[in-house]
C-alpha cells in the first residue's frame, strides 16, 4: 500500500438523538419523516492515517450508515483500529454495544477514553462485560497529552478537558494534528465563559489562535437560547450559534474554518435556506454535512 493523506470524514451532524428525533411529530422533525434525505445522524468523525490505519470518534447506534459514508467518501478496507470517546452522553456511546459479540464482534478494539470514563465502563454491566469478553481495550488518556494512535498513522490526537454536564463522566475535546492541518473536534460545551476560563484565553478568537487550529468542528447544538418551547433550555446547556458568530462577528483573515455540528432537531440550521443558515454563511462561517472530507 503506497502512502497516502491524512483524512477527516464527518459521520453525523445532529445531536444525539438525531433527526427526526423519537416521539417528535412538529414541524421541525415532519419533513424528515416523510423524506429519508433529511434525516440526520449523530455526531461522529473518522479519521484515516497515512498508514490506512481507521479511527473512529464517537460511536453511535448509526454505526452501519456510518461506516457506509466513511467508505463512500474515502474507501478503506479492513476492521477499525481505534475507537474515542469525548464524553458519556447518549449520542456518543449508544453505539458500543454494537462492537460486542452480537453485531462487530471486535476483538481488543483500542478504546481511548478519559479515566473517567473507563471507570464507568467497569460500572456498567453490558460495557463491563464487552471488557470481560476482550471486545474492547481502554487507553486512558490525560488532557493535554499528545497521543499518536498508531506508530505510522502520521497524525496525533490531543484530549483537551472542558467543562459540560458530567452526571457520568467528563467531557474532552479532541484536537487533531496532521501533516498539514490541525482540527478541533468540539462536539460539546456549556458555555463560553467557562469554557475559556478552563482554557485561559480571552475570548473565542484568541484561544483558535493559541490552538493554532485551521479548521473546528464546534457545538451547534441550538441556534438561539430560547429554541425550545416544550421544556427548560438551562438543563442542557451549549453556547447557541447566534451567540457564538456575534462574538466573533464575520470571518476575518486569519480565522480558522468554524464548522457547525451537532445541531439539534430544533435548530434552523438543518434547513439551508432558513435566514439563519444564509446568516451562518454570509458571515464566512460554515454549517457540517454528512460526508465531508478534510484533508490533514
């Protein structure tokens, strides 16, 4: 096999419940039952190295639609060599059980996780027991420490630890460093403020700056604070879009690529020609689609 680039392929899009979301029959889920093109799968990312080698970040229950986009939009052969975890939320850990003996049946599948997220796996008795049956392998990892995932994979990932609802573990983002570009993967945060206070940056732009980042996948979860009619916005807390492109105000020179994922069911932003997606883009900001690539 003769070398080739490091990859990213965006997996999924939406929150973790994806889209349409169970049990929802408004407006904003009703197109998306009727028309299959519309749906929209939760966040995930695959990575491959230099060496062919898969990594795979996040694993949600759309595993099979998932790994069919990977390979449609950049072909490899082959089992997955490793799988990450940012967090415990639904959207990113529903799929696990799918590597067990019932579905994938991997054998020692490097999962690399926080530490506290390995103890949960030993807390939880259908994960404990894919431990027990060596379907998965924990890799703890520490923030800010740089990992590379296979010898000759050609890339490196970094766990960096910010603040969102831990009920069951912490959260991670991973930045992503290739050959050419670095990635910022940041499905999920609380807010802001405190996310550039565990951070210790000013203000959004200047902590893409410190990252030295040319591309982020950020936290789209909702476009404005007050999206959700049916019940209290505040339990789930992530910094609404508006917030964040007013804050930063339109892309200047300099600026990384800021794409937006992990929107939910609610958000506009699904609808390419709402007014807040032309926003979103007039301001040289980008909103995610499933299948895109980006060169490392």
């Amino acid at each position: 096999m003769g070398e080739r680039s490091v990859k990213a392929t965006l997996l999924g899009i939406a929150q973790d419940a994806g889209r349409p979301q169970a049990g929802c029959v408004r407006p904003c889920c009703a197109d998306s039952h009727l028309d299959p093109s519309l749906v929209r799968h939760p966040v995930s990312l695959g990575v491959v190295g230099v060496d062919h080698s898969t990594h795979l970040f996040e694993a949600t229950r759309a595993l099979a639609w998932q790994f069919e986009c990977w390979h449609d939009a950049d072909p490899e052969e082959g089992p997955l060599d490793t799988l990450w975890i940012t967090h415990a939320h639904l959207g990113h850990v529903d799929g696990i059980g799918l590597f067990g003996r019932e579905a994938i049946a991997a054998s020692g599948l490097p999962l690399h996780c926080s530490s506290v997220f390995a103890e949960l796996l030993q807390r939880t008795p259908a994960w404990a027991l894919m431990l027990e049956q060596g379907v998965l392998s924990p890799c703890p990892f520490e923030s800010g420490v740089v990992i590379s995932p296979t010898e000759q994979c050609g890339f490196t990932v970094t766990p960096l630890k910010v603040p969102h609802r831990a009920e069951l573990s912490d959260m991670h983002a991973m930045q992503i460093t290739g050959p050419r570009r670095t990635l910022l993967f940041l499905p999920d945060h609380d807010a802001w403020s405190e996310t550039l206070e565990s951070m210790g940056a000013s203000d959004i732009r200047t902590w893409f700056q410190n990252l030295e980042v040319d591309i982020i996948l950020i936290d789209g979860t909702f476009w404005s604070a007050d999206e959700l009619h049916h019940r209290d916005q505040g339990t789930v807390p992530h910094p609404p879009v508006r917030e964040t492109i007013e804050s930063l105000g339109p892309r200047q020179e300099g600026d990384p690529r800021m794409v937006f994922i992990h929107l939910n069911h609610t958000n506009p932003l699904h609808d390419e020609e709402s007014p807040e997606a032309q926003m979103v883009e007039q301001m040289g900001w980008e909103i995610g689609f499933e299948g895109m690539t980006i060169e490392l």
